[in-house]
C-alpha cells in the first residue's frame, strides 16, 4: 500500500511571462519533491494580477495535498501575493506582530529606516504561519496546505529547506533509466506492449536530438523496487534486441 | 487606440514535473511573443494525462487569443496530446493523409520501416492544419486558436519560426529598465507613488541578491513611447535622489 502525496506549484509574476527572467525555481522544487516522494502535479505560472492570483491557488489547494506559491512577496507595490492568498482564503491581510518586531529589530541593527514599503513584508493572511528566511529575514507564510515563499532563487531555496521537514512524504517514486540508441519510431510499439504488461509502472521515452539524429532515453518510474526492475529489465533487453 | 493579443501555454509532460528535465521552452517562447507584441498571460504544466491535458486546453483556449502547447506528439505509448486535443475539441482524431503521406515517404527514403508507431506521428485532430517540422519532418498542428508543437526545442524552436508569421501582432510591449543600487524596502514608497501617477505603464521592481545584498532593477513597461519615457525619466530621478 503507497502512500501518495500530491502538490502543486504557482509561480507568480509578470517577469517570468515576459520573457525578462527565466524561472529557476519549478526544477529546483520538482527535483526537491521527487526525491522525498512528493507527487508535483500541475505548475502554473500566472501574472502580478490578483483575479489570476486567486483563482489559480483556490483551483489548486483544493486539489492537492500541498501547495507552494513563489514570488510576489516582497516591499513593491506589484507584490500583492499576501493580499490574494488572504483574499483566496477568505480572512484579512494584516500586519503580523512577530514579523513587523523582528524586521523592526533588523532594520534597526542594519542602521536602516523601517520604511512603509519595508513594513509591508510583515503583512500575512490572518493565521498564517511564518516560513523562517535565514537570508533576508522577511518571512514567507504557510497557511492551510499553502506555502508562500519568495521568488529570489536563494531565498526560495532556502526557505525550502525550512518547510521540507514539515511535510507529509509518501512512498518515494522510484526511476531507472535505459539509454537507447534508437529514435521512438522503432521502439514505441514494442515499449508500449511493455506497458501494458506493466500497469504499475510509468513509462516514458524521451527523445534527444542531436548530430542530425534521435536517440532516445526509457525511463520507468515505480513506488516498488520489484515492479520497477521487472519493467527495467524487459526494456532493457528490448532495447538490446532492436539495436542488435 | 493598442491592440491586445494575448497568449497562453500548456506544457505536457511528466518529465518537467518530476524534474527529470528541464524545461526550455517557456522562457523560448516568452521572449518570442513579447518581441511580436503578443502578451503571455499564463503558462501551465501538465502530466502526461488525457483529462488533465484536456481541462487545461479548454480552460486557455477561450480565454485568450491564441493558446500553444508542446510536449507529447512522438510516436510512443505516453504521446497523448494528439487525442488529448481532439477530444478537448469534440472531434475525431484520425490519420491524416497529408502527414501519413509525408512520413511514409520520408521513411522509405531512409530505408526505415513505417511501424505502428511513426504511423501514430500522423494521428491528428479533424480539421487540423500542419505546422511543418523542418527538422524531423513529423508535423505539429493548429486547430483553431491552439498550436501544437513538439517538446524537443530544435523541433519546437523550428515550428515557432512557422507559426509566427502567421500569427496577429498587437502594439508591442515596450520596456525600458533602471538599475537601482538599493533594496526595494528604501525605492518601495517612492516607486509605487511614481506608479500611481502612470496608470498607463505597468512598473515592475525585480531584486536581486549577491555578495550579500540587495539591488534592484526597475523595469517600466508601456505601449506608448511616451508613457514608457516619461515613468522611465521619474524613475531615474527617483533612484538618483534615493542613491545620493
């Protein structure tokens, strides 16, 4: 019996659509989850819009077990990310005492004035949680099954490192991969019949293309190591057949 | 009097999701639409699954202009988007004769078997018009507003080049970008007063974090040149002022 744990991603912010900055965070958290043996289901990327905001985490906490929001959390005036999770869940978007002292605190240290913009990044959904930031000190937030945390990739990561110990993990997917040196046209009928054999399996051929030619790599993913090497070998020794 | 085209993107695969691989697409095609003019709403990634695939086609499809996937029209077992799109249009998927055509001649001059499996490369929805592939001949295809593309990016690559001429342009983004040596806690207030005063701009605050601090880059964006330059030139005398 596995156990399956689900979630889902919402990369939030105009940058990333435009084109301006390339995501680095959906392969770091995909490979984060994956090796605790949390499912990634859906990924959305949606714009500093908060109708957009809303609707994607109220279709996606409801779905999945967890939910994680990067971007859109910090002093400016686009980041509204506190503002639509609250207003996704229903409850106000308030000044939270701990943070507003504790950036109170590092700003004072700092010699720095505790600006209005700066103090916006103590505001949080009413009953949220705080996601420690060991970087730069504004706290992202869980509340429910959805964590909020920065799209700065070093911040993300590692307020990432703070939340992954507090999550529920399942029966870890486990993967072997067989390299082939044939394109998917000659081995997608006999590794399709492979599949069938192999219903607790996944099965995927992901074709390469470079020198002017297809290759192709066969990857099964399986939550038992007996179903998962029963499936391996079979490939395996199609592969060895057809490239003979 | 802008014209607005908007555009969203489906990206199927499990091999995105489990991180596996690593997708280079959206940025691709981010930057692509931009330069045309096109705006990008929303991306979505998906598994390799028939409902989820369908859902997140029906959903993008009506909402904006024109919808592009990639990922999942190969010749093996898990390429379901051919089928996945038809349903989502409540037509058949069948073999087209153009492509089946195509494939069976371009095999037999490379004295290669058309299995079962490339068969499947020809397997499209009614309807549906080619998106020629000048680098492995199998086609993707357009059914209405949404463009189906391979998810290998010198195939998908090639594909935009043919698809982007055909497609209507809107008046082009401008953006225009000022670097900022603070945080955004000290440009915050400022930068959000100078966004109230440009409605017709949309300005964007993008940190960075290196050699233990933060900077900034303020990016404006506008249709108008003269609505772009106008918050560019506030914003450079703001970050002057602040920076003395």
């Amino acid at each position: 019996m596995s156990a399956i744990v689900t979630a889902a991603m919402v990369v939030i912010g105009d940058e990333i659509l435009s084109g301006r900055t390339q995501d680095r965070n959906i392969g770091y958290l995909a490979t984060l989850l994956t090796a605790a043996g949390i499912d990634l289901k859906e990924v959305r990327i949606v714009p500093d819009e908060e109708d957009e905001i809303v609707a994607a985490v109220n279709a996606l906490r409801e779905r999945y077990t967890y939910l994680f929001t990067t971007g859109g959390i910090g002093p400016t005036h686009d980041d509204i990310t506190a503002d639509a999770i609250a207003r996704a869940f229903g409850v106000p978007c308030e000044y939270d005492s701990k943070a507003y002292a504790m950036l109170e605190a590092t700003y004072a240290a700092r010699g720095l004035e505790f600006t209005e913009a700066r103090k916006r990044m103590a505001r949080m959904p009413e009953g949220a949680e705080h996601i420690a930031n060991p970087v730069s000190t504004a706290p992202g937030f869980r509340i429910g099954n959805v964590h909020v945390m920065a799209g700065v990739p070093a911040v993300f990561q590692a307020m990432m490192d703070n939340v992954l110990p507090t999550l529920h993990t399942g029966t870890k997917m486990l993967s072997a991969m067989v390299p082939c040196p044939l394109g998917e046209g000659v081995i997608g009928g006999p590794l399709a019949e492979i599949q069938k054999r192999h219903p607790d399996t996944i099965i995927g051929s992901y074709p390469k293309f470079g020198e002017g030619r297809f290759s192709t790599e066969l990857v099964v993913r399986a939550r038992s190591p007996e179903a998962l090497e029963a499936a391996r070998a079979e490939i395996e020794k199609m592969v060895a057949e057809l490239a003979a």
